[in-house]
C-alpha cells in the first residue's frame, strides 16, 4: 500500500493520469482494474478514473510496490550541472543549449538511455541543487522543457518549474504568444533579400523532404527570412540570415532552406558540406537566437512576460565570424 499526499503541482488532473505519472511501467489495463477493484481511494472513498485530483487529496494505493522504484533524487543529485542560464525566475528557466546536446533521452534515437547527459537532466539538477526541486516530494511533476530544438542547433530552450507555468506556457507557445528568431547562414545570397517562402514537408527516410506541390502526407510550412549581411562572391558566396518560423516542423529550417537552393553552412542531411568540415563546420550554421513574449490576450500565471525579450549574444555565436557584425549593428539583431 501507498499513500500520495497531492501537492500544488499535482492538483486539476484526472485520477487515472495522476497515477500512471506516480508511478512506473504500470499497464494501463491494470490501472483501471485496480480503479474497478476498489485498489484506489482518495480520501478514503472511491472514486472513478476521471475524479479530478485536487491540492492535499490523499490518494491510497492498494498495489504492488513494483510499481514504485526507489532512487528517483539519486539520479537527479548524480549530475553536475552545466548550463547556460539567459533568463530565470519562480516559474521559468530559459537557457542557451550549446550544439551537440540532446535536450532530452526521448531525442536521442537509442543514444541515450536516461537523462544525464541533456538538458533537462542539468536543468533539473540545477534545480534540486538549488533547493527549487526535490522528486522524492514531488508525486507527478518533474521540472519539464516548453520547446525543444535540434540536438546539433544552438540556442534559447524553456523550461517550466511547476505545473502551472508549464500549462501555461504550453498554451502560450500553442497560440502564437512568442516571437522566435533564428540566426542562419547558407549558402548563395537568397532573393529577394527578405521574403516568406512557403512548401509542403513531408517525413521521409529519417528526415523531412520539402516539395513545392501538396503531396500525400505532407503539411503545409511557411518560412519568413532577412538578410542581413553577405560575405564572398561566386560559389563561395554566404548570407547571414535572421528567420522566423511561422509554422514549426521538424527541421523546417534546415529542409526549407536547402528546397530554395540555400542550404545552411555546415548541413549534412540536407546539404553536401564535406568542403564546409574542411572549413570547420561540422553540423548546421543555426542558432535560435532571440525570444519575444507577445503573449496576445492570454498568459495566465506567466502574463508579466508581455513584451519581454531574451536573446544569446549573437557576436557569441561561432558561425557569425564570416560576417562583419559591427556593419550589420546590434540594433538590427
């Protein structure tokens, strides 16, 4: 038997949720069996698997201890935390991933068996170093990240800190609330220099491929991007470009660009870039730079962000040195 204490984050989700978070490789079927069987109380009364848990519930589980592994701090306390932290407050964290770190396992396609070594796993290190979290306390909530960015790309990652702002935020991201901006470099100067680019990707062969034309399967992207600065002439010609993202697909970016004869500097999926490593760029010329909480109407917990910008320091970034930063001006980054 085990007893759950429902904390403030655990509080307006349904029982059955609730449980397959408390506990570990519990079968669905078995769940809701144990619901029927009257294994499961909540003030010591039973209750149907849509019962909304509310803050200080006292949730009895009559189970097999199985299904509660001990050890969940020792992982987390294992890692020393190496982060970049940009920006954070009571309910957010905001960080500069490097490029080579997965920001989570789920990413890893058979990398990576655990967390210790991505980004979530420092930040909720860094977290529980700093008394912030404690999973042996917390029953179904472990700090979580907002958006998510391609393990070789740099840049800006949220992470929410309770359950609050991580539904909040979710929702935000969901309805537009943020201006994300991207710094890229590719190969061949687009024209026009400032334009939004549209096209249909599609999910194949491990990767994405963009096509001018509505296909089977595919779904609709939109691409916005500026140049702000050119360096070399002829083949050897790059632009330096600030994107936005209107529509966010797996590796629009990086596909998008290639599709308009533009791949980045350094690509390897979706560009020839074996001139680009005798250059030094192993992985994509692509950092998501700059963050802007626009927020709209909505914003719940996390509504003093209207208007806040967040940004990495461009001239930080290893693929700007091809360009002359001081003549494009920090005011136009």
């Amino acid at each position: 038997m085990r007893t759950l204490t429902a904390g403030p984050n655990d509080g307006g989700q349904r029982l059955d949720k609730f449980i397959m978070k408390a506990t570990v490789g519990m079968p669905q079927s078995l769940l809701y069996k144990y619901i029927r069987k009257k294994c499961v109380k909540v003030n010591g009364k039973r209750v149907e698997a849509s019962y909304t848990v509310n803050e200080g519930d006292v949730i009895t589980l009559f189970v097999s201890d199985e299904f509660f592994p001990e050890g969940a701090k020792g992982a987390v306390a294992s890692i020393v935390p190496k982060l970049t932290v940009v920006y954070e407050d009571e309910n957010l964290i905001i960080c500069d991933k490097p490029s080579g770190v997965l920001v989570h396992s789920g990413d890893a396609s058979g990398e990576a068996s655990d967390d210790k070594n991505t980004l979530i796993g420092h930040i909720q290190a860094y977290l529980y170093r700093k008394g912030e979290y404690d999973p042996d306390r917390e029953n179904t909530f472990a700090p979580a990240l907002c958006n998510r960015i391609d393990r070789n790309t740099r840049g800006l990652v949220i992470a929410a800190k309770n359950s609050a702002a991580l539904r909040d935020m979710n929702e935000i991201i969901r309805s537009g609330g943020i201006d994300k901006k991207y710094l890229a470099a590719v190969h061949g100067i687009p024209s026009p220099r400032e334009a939004t680019v549209y096209g249909y990707l599609r999910r194949e062969d491990g990767g994405v491929r963009v096509f001018s034309r509505e296909v089977p399967g595919s779904k609709k992207i939109a691409t916005a991007y500026r140049v702000l600065d050119t360096a070399g002439q002829g083949e050897d010609a790059l632009a330096l470009l600030e994107v936005t993202l209107l529509t966010g697909r797996t590796h629009q970016i990086r596909a998008h660009m290639e599709s308009i004869g533009h791949p980045l500097l350094g690509e390897g999926r979706y560009g020839k870039n074996a001139a680009d490593r005798r250059r030094g760029y192993g992985s994509q010329a692509l950092a998501a730079y700059k963050i802007t909480f626009t927020l709209g109407e909505g914003g719940g917990t996390l509504s003093y962000l209207r208007g806040k910008t967040v940004r990495i320091d461009p001239g930080s970034i290893d693929f700007i040195k091809e360009f002359d930063i001081e003549k494009i001006g920090k005011g136009a980054l």
